[in-house]
C-alpha cells in the first residue's frame, strides 16, 4: 500500500508542475498555488525512494518559499501578532532538537584522534568567513545584504552535515564532534569575525551577538544534552516528534524571512542564489581538498568537506532578526539553507555509492 501512495503522490506533483507550467505561460491566476502543491506532492513521494528521500526537506521550503513569495502578507501578522517574534521561539525549538543528539563522551574523540577535528574545526572557521568576506567585497550588493553573506560564512555548522556524511559514507562520529564544537564555539567566534569581516558594511556589538547566540543556541543545547542523559528513550512518541519540529520550524522561519525579503529577493534574487552556491560549493571543494592535502583519509576528508561547507542556516537568521535586518541580512541565510540542501544531498548521494 505504501508505494502506491508514495508513486501517487510522484504521479500528482508531476501533473500539477506540468498544470502550473500551463498557467505560468498562459497568464492563468492559480500557478504559485499549483507550483507550491508539486512541491508537497513530490516531497511525500521522494519520501518512499532512498535516492530521493534527501531531498525531500528541501522541496518542502520550496514549497513554503514559494507561497512566502506569492503571499508575503499572509506572513506579516496574525490577529495583530507580528509573526516575525516567532523566530527565536522557534530556533530555541530546533537547537534543542540539536542538544538531544549530542552527547558529551563523543568530545573525548578530540583526545583519542585530534587531527580530522581541528582540521575540521579550523577549515570551518577558516575557508567559509573568508570566501564569504571575499564574495561580499567583490559584488555590487546592498551593505545588509553583503554582510548576510559574511554571516553565513561566520556561522557554525549545521546537523545536515550530519545527515550528509553518514550517506556520503564519511566518519558520522568526526561530523557530530566537529558540529558539537563549532557550535559551542559560536558565541565567541561567530560575533569576532563578524566584527573583523562585517563591521564595515553594518553595525556589529560584539557583546550583543555574543548574548544573542548564548539564547539561541547554547542555552537551548545544553537543556537538550540533559534531556539526552536523562529523559531520552524514555517517551518515544516525544523523541520522535521533536525531530519534526525542529525541520518544521526551520522550514517556517524560512518562509518568514523570504516574505520579510519579498522586495530585496525579487530586485537581486537571481544574483544572490549564484553567490550562495559559489559560496557553498566552494566550502565543499576547498574542504575536501585541504583535508587531503594535511593527509587525512578519504572517509574523514568527505566529513570535513560537508562540516566545512553546511552552515547553520537558521542561526544565522536568527541573528540577523535579533540585529533587526531579517528583510535583507536574514535573507541571505534563508537562501542559503535551501541551496545548501540541495548541493549536499546530490554530493552525498554521489560519494555514497563510492564508498
């Protein structure tokens, strides 16, 4: 029964994408509507196919990029509540679901093999502000939306790394470490590069951002590593749904900031999507390659291209709401984060059946 419903629900994305194409070229009124529903439709069907199953996240922020796009003022407020407050609430809920994964044994990997994960670490904090720096200096772009792009690459690392080497065939234990620590760094690095690299197109307190990561990401984490040692496995209905949660926010937030940035995104859009692959496959070349140049194997090469090149996304939106430029620094990372699902999911996939 089950792949009968996941080949229908292929069989009805495929329709309605040929239905919004019609529109689209015919000036028929219905086509984000139809374009939004080919997006979930084929979301559910990936679902029932290994190779495809990867993308699923990522058409599921099309789908809700598209109606951000279409509908930004759906998304403005509702009954008199600005919407845009929900952005904290909601990353504290997806960093939490971080914190349950993690555990504290896994950092005595740093004693017993150092090398891949400061090599890990460095590469990360390292190639990714630097390119980002560089992207933003050489591009005729708003200061906002310049500094967007510094911060992404400032940012830590995100969990599809960790996602991404497991499939890819890399170490699964080097990625988590390596995400661990990147992200326990974050309040301090995160907020001096921003100050070295971004200080010139926007303002940047270094102590407030320092206090905005610390309510973002590590409060939040450390009450999920608790929840780890002592409640998890315990309600398995609640370990479950709280993997949901944290995708089903980061797909809202996403939208959130794609209807704050409908002007910006829709004046620069196609510009800043070829900047943020740049950016992004360049994190995965530059590496793999410098890991392979300081000889570490091929298995933890692959870990360190994924832990060097997926950032944390929704942090880096978060941020830029909390600095009160989620219409166009936060649009950067919004962006981001849907491109880098992408990217990652086909390199996964490829190594994968290299392994």
């Amino acid at each position: 029964m089950k792949p009968f419903i996941f080949q229908t629900c292929l069989g009805l994305g495929f329709l309605t994408a040929i239905a919004s194409s019609i529109c689209f070229f015919l000036g028929i009124p219905g086509t984000a509507l139809a374009l939004m529903l080919s997006f979930i439709c084929l979301a559910l069907g990936f679902q029932g196919f290994p190779i495809l199953k990867g993308f699923s996240y990522t058409l599921f922020i099309f789908a809700a990029s598209t109606y951000a796009l279409n509908y930004p003022e759906n998304l403005v407020s509702f009954q008199g509540y600005l919407l845009k407050k929900l952005v904290t609430p909601l990353l504290v809920i997806t960093m939490f679901g971080m914190g349950i994964h993690m555990n504290l044994t896994r950092f005595v990997e740093i004693v017993k093999a150092p090398k891949p994960i400061l090599a890990g670490i460095f590469c990360h904090y390292l190639i990714m502000p630097g390119i980002g720096f560089g992207l933003a200096m050489t591009t005729d772009l708003p200061p906002e939306i310049a500094a967007g792009i510094i911060l992404v690459g400032c940012s830590p690392s995100g969990v599809a790394s960790n996602v991404m080497a497991y499939i890819s065939g890399g170490n699964l234990a080097l990625s988590v470490t390596v995400t661990a620590i990147s992200t326990l760094l974050a309040p301090l690095v995160t907020p001096l590069l921003m100050k070295l690299l971004a200080n010139q197109l926007v303002p940047i307190n270094f102590w407030d951002m320092f206090w905005h990561i610390l309510e973002i990401v590590i409060f939040p984490v450390l009450a999920g590593l608790v929840y780890n040692k002592y409640a998890y496995g315990k309600q398995k209905w609640l370990d479950d749904l709280l993997p949901i949660l944290s995708m089903a926010s980061i797909i809202f937030i996403v939208a959130l900031t794609v209807s704050a940035g409908h002007d910006t995104l829709l004046s620069i859009g196609w510009l800043l999507i070829l900047i943020v692959i740049v950016h992004n496959l360049s994190g995965y070349f530059f590496g793999y390659k410098i890991s392979k140049w300081m000889g570490i194997n091929e298995q933890d090469s692959r870990t360190i291209a994924f832990e060097v090149g997926l950032q944390n996304a929704g942090l880096a939106t978060g941020i830029a709401a909390k600095m009160g430029f989620m219409a166009t620094m936060g649009l950067v990372p919004g962006i981001f984060g849907s491109m880098q699902n992408i990217t990652a999911s086909v390199l996964a996939n490829w190594w994968g059946r290299k392994k």
